[in-house]
C-alpha cells in the first residue's frame, strides 16, 4: 500500500486542554467533520500513549483542519491526516508524503477490526510513524502488529463507508480529496442510563404505532439490563419508525430490529447497542401485555429486538428476559392481531412509529 498507515494524559496543563477537554484520556473522543458527514472514536491510550497524546495535540492545534482523506479502499479503510492537502495546490503525487517519521512505533495486540483507527508509517521503514492515520471499514487482519492502533470508532462508522466509496484512481488515490473540516478532543459521550440505579431504572415509555398507543412500565427487579439498554434506545430515538417485523398470532408481535427502520440508515445511538447476558427468571410468567427481549440460539445473544405477549405462554418463561409490562393499550395489541399476515409476517408496514420516555 502507499504510505499506510496515535497517551496517557498524566500531566493535562501540558497539552493546553480547555476547560470542557480537561478530563482523563478514557472520557475523551475526537470527532472528525468531513464533507461526508461526522464521525467520532475513543483512545486507546494504554495501548498507545505516545501517539494518543500526539493526535490530541495536533488536533487542538488545529493541525488536520482543512486537510483531507486522500487515500480509500472501497469499503476497507481511507486514510488521510496530511497536511500538505490543506494546500489545494498541492501536487497529487506529493499526497500521502507529509507529516511523517514523527514518533517510534507502538505496536500492540490490538487487531485491525472494524472501526479500527491506526497510524500510517513509511513502507518498510521502522519507528517512522506519523500524523496521518487511517481508519478500517471492514478488518484488515493482515496489517495486525505493522501499524500503531490507536483508536476505536464509536459512531459514523457509515460515515466512513461512504468516504470509501469516493470515486479513485487505480492506486486507490482519490479523484478528489474528502476535506476534513476540523478535528475536535470532546468528552466522550455516555448511555443516558448508564450509571442509573436498579429503582431509577423504573420509568413508563409510550409506544406510539400504527395501530393506536402502547403504555409500558419498565420492571428492572426482572432484567435490569435489558431494561437499562431499552431505555437508552428509546432516550436516543433508536426505536422510531422501526417496523413490527414478525406477528404470529395468539402468541407475539415482535420488533426492534434496526434494519426495518425507514429510512434505513446508521443511527447515532448504535452505540449504546450491546449483547445482552441472559437474565432469565422462573418467577416471571410471560403472560399477555409482557415485554421480553428475543435472542438468538444463544441464550446470551439478546440486542434490541423485543416481542409483546399477545397471550399467556408459559413456555417461553425461564428462557427469554422479560423486562416490562403493558399498563395501557392492551386493546391496541387485539387490533394487531386482526392484522393479515403471510405466515407470521403483517402484509402491510406496521411500525413503531415513536417511542417516548414518560415524565416522572
């Protein structure tokens, strides 16, 4: 590949960092604007503190501001960070030579998964790492332990997909150059539940479909989990205008799934989407107007897509976590289930139009 491809903050003045970046390494994440969108990522300092302490400077410095991504693999990593594109006279054939032989190497067990943000280093030249860095679309396993990991994407992964779309030549050097607007060190972002106690955790969320309105109480003394990441999904708007994908009547309506949202698009809130460990209870029946959440072959595989009880079944307790109830809109689940079906799919859209967070 051309020139492919960044701390410890112990002494935080060092780096100039104002009052809203002031906070340790862990809390802190660079959003990167481009004319393609924005997207963010968390350190990795522990791995590679030397680099992660140069990319906070440079970025405050206002360093990448004004250069671009210059460099793509379709679907598979761009690359950008040199500042001789903040000329736009610059010479293609000098794109991809600047900011270079800045730092020795800090190579790790980090893998160059997806997301994966790492340093671009002269070809077959040791510790000649520098500004420029690249960021991994899909995993580049075979550049493990060559380049420095430094960073871990959070959100826009989208985003750089379609920054690694832009039109190149066979070199994979675009036609023209995806401009980095500015580079900022902001706190990193938290789920909006994330330190909530098992009692704040009990909230009541409206679900406004398209067959009429749905009241539900959370019941953390359940799953607590589950009920922590619905939440954070129904705070961020994740669950709006996803569809209700699967009605099989006298037994579950079921929905959640991001990829039946319309439009069909990365949300900023994936973020907050982790798999679930079980939490399943022999105490708690699955009786109509329950919320539990659906999962895989394996037990532990629950993420977002959860099913409302159309009836009493008793063999589903003890092996999927129910983690709320229905208090109001029990009617609203019988006009589900007049709804025609093929199989146990609705023949028309039925959606979830919006779902809320009550007021206390």
């Amino acid at each position: 590949m051309r020139l492919l491809i960044p701390l410890w903050l112990a002494f935080v003045a060092a780096f100039g960092l104002n009052a809203q970046t002031t906070a340790p390494v862990e809390e802190l994440e660079a959003v990167v604007s481009t004319d393609k969108g924005t997207f963010r990522f968390a350190f990795e300092a522990e791995k590679a503190p030397r680099h992660v302490t140069q990319f906070i400077r440079l970025a405050k410095e206002g360093y990448y501001d004004g250069s671009a991504f210059f460099r793509v693999v379709l679907n598979g990593i761009i690359q950008g960070g040199d500042p001789l594109l903040k000329d736009a006279k610059t010479k293609r054939e000098l794109w991809g030579t600047g900011g270079l032989r800045m730092l020795k190497s800090e190579f790790s067990d980090l893998k160059h998964e997806q997301g994966t943000v790492s340093t671009v280093r002269v070809p077959n030249e040791a510790d000649s790492d520098g500004a420029q860095f690249f960021v991994c679309v899909y995993p580049q396993p075979t550049l493990d332990g060559q380049y420095s990991v430094f960073g871990k994407l959070t959100e826009g992964l989208d985003v750089v997909a379609k920054i690694s779309q832009t039109a190149a030549d066979a070199n994979g050097i675009t036609l023209e150059p995806v401009r980095i607007r500015r580079i900022t060190i902001e706190p990193k972002r938290h789920a909006p539940f994330r330190d909530a106690t098992v009692a704040e955790l009990k909230r009541t969320v409206t679900l406004e479909t398209t067959l009429g309105t749905i009241r539900l109480e959370t019941m953390p003394e359940w799953a607590p989990e589950h009920a922590r990441q619905f939440l954070n999904l129904v705070v961020e708007g994740w669950y709006d205008h996803t569809g209700f994908h699967r009605l099989a009547k006298g037994f579950v309506l079921q929905g959640g799934m991001g990829y039946h949202r319309e439009p069909r698009e990365a949300h900023p809130a994936d973020r907050w989407v982790k798999t679930l460990k079980a939490e399943f209870r022999d105490d708690v029946r699955h009786a109509k107007g329950v919320v539990s959440m659906a999962h895989g072959d394996d037990p532990d595989s629950a993420t977002t897509s959860f099913f409302l009880m159309l009836a009493d079944t008793p063999t589903l307790d003890g092996k999927y976590s129910a983690f709320a109830r229905i208090i109001e809109g029990l009617d609203v689940l019988d006009l589900f289930e007049r709804e025609e079906v093929d199989g146990e799919t609705p023949k028309r859209r039925l959606e979830l139009v919006r779902a809320t967070l009550d007021p206390k």
